[in-house]
C-alpha cells in the first residue's frame, strides 16, 4: 500500500468519526427549536384569544359607558385591565423571541397596574340651579384624589364658590357650587354654560385632569381623567 493510500485512508476514517457529532448537533438542535416553536405557538393562540375577548368587551363597555356614570367606570378599569393582560402575552412571546426590551417593557406594565389601582375617577351625582346659582355634586369612585382643584376654560359668564373639599378620598362628594356674572350676561343659573377642568394628582403624585361641561339644559358632561405625562 503506497503512502498516499495510506494518508488517504487516515483522513476518510477521521471525517467517519466526526459524522456522528455532527448528527448529534443537528438533532439537539432541531430539538430545541421544536420545543420554542410549540411554547410561542401556545402563547400566540392565548393572545388571539385574548384579543377576541377583548373585542367583545369593547362593544360590551361602549353601551354600558352611555347608560351609567358607574358602569363607565367599572367599565374603564375592565378595559384596562384585558389591554394589560394582552400586552403581557404579547411581553411573554417577546421574551421566547429573545427580545432584550422585554424587561423594560415588564417595568412600564406594573407601573401601568398601579396607576390604574389608584387612578381617582370622579362621576356626577345630583345636581341644581336657581335664577342666580348653581351646583354639581361628584363622586369620587376610584382612589384618592389630593389637591383638587378648578382650572377654568370657558369660565366668562360665571363665577365658582370655594370648593367644599380639596383632598377626595374615594367614596368621597366634591361638590361644584357658583352662579352667573349678572354684568356679563342675561342668562340665569338655569341657563349659563361653562367648561372646566378639574385638576388633581392621586397617591404617587401622578397628576390628572378631568373635563367637565356644563351645557344650556343644565345638564353636566363629564369625561374620563386624563394621566399628564
């Protein structure tokens, strides 16, 4: 046998030997990718679940929001609560996909958590009018609100008393009380219009604003607090 066969044969026999790591690689490999394909698979049929619910809700909520001040609420923190439970499916799968914000992303979700256990959420109650006054009642549902107070937007034809409370606790009245600007207008305190804001930071110091109109039936609209950035 010549040198070259020789030296051909040593290196068939060291490729042969390599052939079975090589396989073992591979196989290992298509192991793990199997087993991260089946985990991401279950949580994207969770999450499109998820989101099928979530519809439903919406349209749920939307009805619920113009029958009751109460329902609008309950119905907030409904929606909230499925759009944080999506968002975290959605975290999950990132995390199976490697993505490095995910940590980030898990932070900004229990802030989210908190700020909407605390979240003051004022709704109307009873209110009135007289030739000359006018006032609103309102009923903190959600968490404490401190430091209230009125910032005035279309204020020109009337003017407000003090308000009766500045610190709300939840379950807690504020009442909105004042009356017409006799040298500005004919209009009486059945009829006078205005647009305020009400303006509060809740326990973690998180400040709000809350849109309150007052129209010419007398009849109050009021809108969902605002989280300032």
């Amino acid at each position: 046998m010549t040198e070259s066969t020789i030296t051909d044969w040593i290196q068939a026999i060291g490729m042969l030997l390599g052939v079975p790591t090589a396989i073992w690689g591979i196989i290992s490999l298509f192991k793990r990718d199997k087993e991260k394909e089946k985990q991401i698979n279950s949580l994207v049929t969770i999450a499109n679940q998820q989101i099928k619910v979530v519809e439903q809700l919406k349209d749920q909520t939307e009805q619920l929001i113009i029958q009751s001040g109460h329902m609008q609420y309950e119905g907030m923190l409904m929606l909230e609560s499925n759009k944080l439970l999506e968002r975290q499916i959605e975290i999950q799968t990132d995390v199976f996909l490697f993505n490095k914000e995910a940590e980030g992303e898990k932070v900004k979700i229990e802030k989210q958590k908190r700020i909407t256990q605390i979240k003051p959420y004022f709704f109307g109650g009873s209110s009135g009018s007289g030739p000359n006054d006018f006032f609103c009642d309102l009923f903190n549902k959600g968490g404490n609100a401190m430091n209230v107070e009125i910032r005035g937007i279309t204020v020109d034809f009337v003017w407000f008393n003090p308000l009766n409370i500045t610190d709300v606790d939840s379950g807690m009245k504020l009442t909105i009380s004042g009356g017409c600007r006799a040298d500005k207008t004919y209009l009486t305190g059945n009829q006078v219009t205005f647009e305020i804001e009400l303006m509060y930071h809740d326990v973690d110091k998180n400040n709000y604003k809350q849109n309150i109109k007052r129209i010419s039936n007398g009849k109050y609209i009021i809108g969902e607090p605002i989280l300032q950035e």
